[in-house]
C-alpha cells in the first residue's frame, strides 16, 4: 500500500514539474512542450478507467440550477416556484392597472344620467345602475387583491362591499335605492378626484359569486365582444384609431371570464366550463398584445378566437 501511495506521489510531482517549466517557457517567450510522459502499469492501476462508473447516488446540480432554487436571502435550498400560485397572483396578466381604473371611470361617468334624479332613476334608470354597480363590485374587487401597480386599493374593499349590497337592492327603483345609488355615486366622484374615503379593513368575501350578478357579467362580456371590439376591427383604419378602447376590452373580458372561474358561480368546477373560460382568457391575452402593437390582423384574428370560445360555451352552457 506505501508504495502504490509513492508511486501517486511521484505523478502528482513530475505533472506539476512539468507544467511549471511550461509556463516558465512561455514566459521566456519560447513554447517548449513536453513530451506526452508514458506511464508504468503500476501507476495506471491506481486509476479508474472511468470514475462515473463508480458514482453512488444523484449527481449533483450544475450551478445555474442549484442556484435557481437558492432563496433570495441565502436561506439555503427552497423548491421552484410554481408558474401561478393562485388567482391573486395573476390579476396583472390579465389587465392592468390603467384598464381597471380607466374601467371605474368610465363606469362612474354612466351613473349621472340615470341617477340624475329619483324620476329617472324609477323610470327604468335602476337596471343601469344596476348593472354599473354590478361590475365596479367586480373591479374593486380585483383592485383590493391586485398584485402590482394600481390605484384605490386601500379603498377598495369597503367599495367593493357597498356596490355589491347597492347593485343586489337595484333591483327594483325606490327612494331608498335612488339615496344608496346617489351616495356611491358621489363617493365614487370623490375618490376619482383624489379624496381619500377611509372606511375599516374588510375581509376577502367568503364567496366570490355573492359579490356579482353572473348573468350581467356575461352580457358585459358580450358587449365588450359585439359592441367594443367588433366594431373598431371593421377596417385597419377604424383599428389604427380604437387600438386603445380594444385594449382595455380584452382586457375586462379576461378579467371578468376569470372571475366567473371563482368559487360558486355557476359551472365554477366544472372542467368543460373551466376550459372555455381558458381559452378566452387566452384569446383576450393575444388581442390585447395585438392591440397594443398595433397589429390588425393579429388582432383579428384572436378576436375571432374569443369569439369561438363564446360560441361554444354558449352551446353547452345557458345563462
């Protein structure tokens, strides 16, 4: 065994002598390489002739892998993260913080006229009504749990409750009603403005589909389809000038084929239905793209997409 352990010895000196007369030589600026030295059996058989075959157990990660699962704070080894962690953590690949607050402005400005003055507001001016408060319900929803950049959030949650207990009573028109419908108005005027509303933190709703109407939500999600989109893609020139409006329509469609996936919405677990609700999403994704490039035929072309996911939907599904 002592002369075996010489005899690496003796290799370990001699490769180092060599390599050190080489950088010597190149130094000098004279390349003198050494002959390839011819080694005795005996020195051979203290190697393997391939250590692989000798491994037990799992190789080791290559760095860039191993420091992808590294935590931020060095915190040692934690597992990859999953592509989505859950809807709160999506909200931003959907639609944008500019398109949710474009959204409740626009909504806000359809509320004077029917809440103009209780006579109004009886005559018919309450299914407005209801139909706003039923989607600001729906957008400050999404604005309270928003993961990036948004406006209103610390307000959000109070509002969200109010506009859904104010679009459940739009019902019917009555002076109670009209009082309800005109104070969110106001205070929707406010926050707009700046003003902040104060109000006390509100829990998450215990279930999604009491906030909304899923009926009105579907017949949004058909007007932005027949009446927003469609319209401004009858020609590259009337496309050129509406890029933004279709924008922010693909953008509330996603959104809104999202927040019908949530719990207890009718067909919320259902697969079929689940799928649907995708490829919507997906669609309203590639015609948001497409819109904000500019891009007409792209654009067209998942207009078309969404439009099919409707169809078919519709076909399986009522209501």
């Amino acid at each position: 065994m002592l002369c075996r352990c010489t005899a690496v010895l003796v290799v370990v000196v001699v490769v180092a002598f060599l390599c050190n007369r080489m950088y010597a030589g190149e130094q000098a600026g004279s390349l003198q390489r050494a002959k390839p030295p011819v080694w005795s059996q005996d020195v051979l058989d203290e190697f393997f002739v391939d250590a692989r075959e000798q491994l037990v157990g799992e190789r080791p990660a290559k760095r860039s892998e191993a420091a992808a699962t590294k935590s931020p704070a060095g915190q040692g080894s934690v597992a990859a993260p999953a592509a989505e962690t859950g809807d709160a953590a999506r909200w931003s690949k959907v639609i944008s913080g500019d398109a949710l607050a474009a959204e409740v402005k626009q909504l806000a400005a359809t509320l004077r006229d029917p809440l103009a003055n209780p006579a109004k507001f009886k005559s018919g001016g309450y299914k407005a009504c209801r139909a706003a408060f039923n989607e600001l319900a729906v957008l400050f929803a999404v604005i309270a749990e928003y993961d990036g950049d948004v406006r209103w959030q610390e307000d959000a949650p109070a509002l969200r409750d109010a506009l859904a207990r104010a679009a459940r009573n739009c019902k019917t028109g009555t002076d109670q009603t009209f009082a309800e419908g005109a104070g969110l108005r106001t205070q929707l005027d406010d926050l707009i403005r700046g003003e902040r509303l104060g109000g006390k933190p509100q829990p998450p709703p215990e279930r999604w589909s009491d906030l909304a109407d899923r009926s009105l939500l579907m017949a949004r999600m058909e007007a932005a389809l027949q009446e927003g989109i469609s319209p401004a893609l009858s020609s590259a020139r009337d496309f050129s000038r509406k890029a933004v409006d279709v924008q922010q329509h693909a953008e509330v469609l996603a959104m809104l084929a999202m927040m019908i996936d949530r719990e207890e919405f009718d067909y919320w677990d259902d697969e079929t239905f689940q799928q649907h609700s995708s490829d919507l999403r997906s669609a309203s994704r590639e015609l948001s793209r497409a819109a904000a490039d500019g891009d007409y035929e792209a654009a067209r072309a998942a207009a078309g997409q969404a439009s099919q996911s409707c169809s078919a939907c519709h076909e399986g599904y009522r209501g």
